[in-house]
C-alpha cells in the first residue's frame, strides 16, 4: 500500500535537505525503557544488525544515517573499516561529521554512482523512497559480491500506526517487503518480525541473488486498512473522552511518536495541556510547543487529567511510578 501523492525531487530536497528533523537534534532521538533500564533507540539497532555484518567486512555504508548516532557505534567497533553514510538532510550531515564521521549530504536518485560497498545499512529507510526498483538496483549493483543489504523498517503486521505518516511513501507487512526484495534479485538470509523491545521494526538480511529471480506474486492483503480502521476508532474513543469530561488542566506523558500522533488526529490538541512529561528529555525542551518536564513535575503541579501517550506496554510501569501522586490517568494507545 502506498501514499496517494508522490514526492518531486525539488520537493524531496526541501522535505528531507531542509525541513526534516527527526535524528537532526544533536543527541539520540528516542529511548527504550527496559526491565535493564533506559536504552538509546541507536543501541538496540547496533547490537541487532551487527550480528548480521559479514565476516571481516572492509566497508559499510549507511543510507540515511541521520546525525550518525548508529553509525558512530559501528564506526567505533570497527575502527579499521571504511564506516561511511550518506543522507538527505545538511543539518544531519553536519552534525554526523562534527562527531568525525565520513558523511555526505545526498539523496539516490540514480544520476550518479554510489560507491562499492561490502554492506549497505538501510535503518527506517526503505519506507521513505519513491522508487524502491530503482533504489534497490543502484544498491545491488554496488554491492560486492560478498555483501550484504541490512534493511529495518515499519512493518504492519502488529497494528502499525506509521499509516499515518505522510513522509512514509510505503507501507508493508513483512511478506510483502520480503516479495519486494525477492522480485529485485536479493535472497533474503535472515529475518526478524520480534525483537523484544523495538516492536513494530522488521529486520532483513540480503545477499544477492545468484540469478534472476522469477517473478513472486503477492496476495493482496487487508491488514494495512483494518490498522486505519483501528486507530481511527481510537482517535474517535479519544475525542468523545475529550467532550465527555472537558477538563481545565490536562498533561500527557510521553513527548514520542504516539504524542503526535494523537495531538494531529484529535481534538486533544485543542485541550489545554499545560504540561508534555517525559523523563528522557532535557529541560527546557517543547513538544509541539508544550514545555516538557521530568515526572517529579507532577508532584508539585495539579492537573485534571493525565493522558498516557506512550506504547501501552509502558503504561504499568507509569503507573506504578505515580502511584503517590494524585492525578487522574487515561490511556489512549
């Protein structure tokens, strides 16, 4: 399943060259909390791809590698390897070079050469490109012949809400992305559609084919449309929450992907929050203009209601942390 509109190449420059932030912040871009404690969304891609790298590689280069936040841990592991990236945004590409980085402001669009490389990384990627034949053949053929293509990207197979991002041109559940890899002559070596923590990621390990491959035809598949259906009941859900109690003061916990989600597709915005509570950030952050604060806020600040906005299988864990706080908590994911 795809977006309806497609992105001009003028329109990728100004999209992903200049306007896109994500992994452009100068720090890490999202935390996992685990029974181990806080884990950088960066750590627990390096230690499941790694496993995955060819013996003894000489190069890697990663598409789309953001500020570098992966790639400086590869780099740091491999220090004898020539560990390079490439992605479309300047502010990412500086920031990644200013950690001493070897990266280069670029988009593939298939007018020049990508340079040989014994792995390519793709890591929440995929999703983004326009024309994944043609991205996949500039790969294929630059890679050598004892490579690998490392892919992670969204899959929809556990209710996906990245449907609503309108910067993810694809959407696939992972045996349609496995037919996409096999009908572009990539063997699939391993896959990966549960990892503990980074629910909802799909992991895909490719080796060129040893000839062409025959064509794989891929069985439409409704799982893409009963995941809007879902979440667009739970806006709704949230939304009649919202007018059934119409609170003065309101907060939500959780400054992440879910917070936007909501804050775009409800009239949760139009609350009065007055608080966004997230213990991963630094003060003196904002989401969406809301002033973000540790927990320990709540202790001396009074609200109506909390909303949780936060993957669900946090929300024991939160719970438990504000067991001594007086404030109402709603759930809406």
């Amino acid at each position: 399943m795809a977006n309806e509109l497609a992105f001009s190449p003028d329109e990728l420059e100004v999209l992903y060259g200049r306007e896109y932030e994500l992994n452009t912040l100068g720090r890490e871009e999202h935390f996992f909390y685990t029974p181990q404690g806080i884990v950088a969304r960066s750590q627990v891609f390096f230690e499941w791809v790694v496993p995955h790298l060819p013996e003894n590689f000489d190069s890697l280069l990663e598409i789309g590698c953001g500020e570098g936040n992966l790639l400086a841990r590869i780099a740091a592991r491999y220090p004898e390897r020539n560990c390079a990236g490439f992605d479309g945004s300047h502010k990412a590409a500086q920031l990644a070079r200013a950690k001493g980085l070897k990266v280069e402001q670029c988009i593939i669009d298939g007018e020049r050469p990508i340079p040989t490389a014994d792995v390519f990384l793709l890591v929440n990627v995929i999703e983004h490109i326009e024309d994944i034949p043609l991205l996949l053949a500039c790969l294929r053929n630059s890679l050598s012949e004892r490579g690998r293509l490392i892919f992670c990207l969204p899959i929809q197979d556990y209710g996906g809400y990245d449907v609503f991002f309108a910067e993810h041109v694809w959407h696939f559940t992972a045996d349609q992305f496995a037919c996409i890899l096999r009908r572009n002559g990539l063997t699939i070596v391993h896959s990966d559609t549960e990892h503990a923590i980074n629910h909802g990621i799909g992991l895909f390990v490719c080796e060129k084919s040893a000839g062409e491959a025959p064509p794989v035809a891929t069985a439409y598949s409704d799982v893409i449309r009963q995941n809007v259906a879902v979440w667009r009941d739970r806006f709704r859900q949230l939304d009649d929450y919202v007018t059934a109690h119409r609170f003065g003061r309101v907060a939500i916990f959780g400054a992440g992907e879910v917070a936007t989600l909501f804050l775009t597709f409800t009239s949760l915005a139009r609350c009065n929050i007055v608080a966004c509570i997230d213990d991963t950030k630094s003060p003196g952050e904002e989401k969406h203009g809301i002033p973000i604060y540790g927990s320990e806020w709540l202790t001396e600040h009074q609200v109506d209601c909390l909303f949780l906005t936060v993957n669900q299988k946090y929300h024991a864990r939160i719970r438990d942390k504000l067991r001594d706080v007086a404030v109402r908590i709603h759930a809406i994911y």
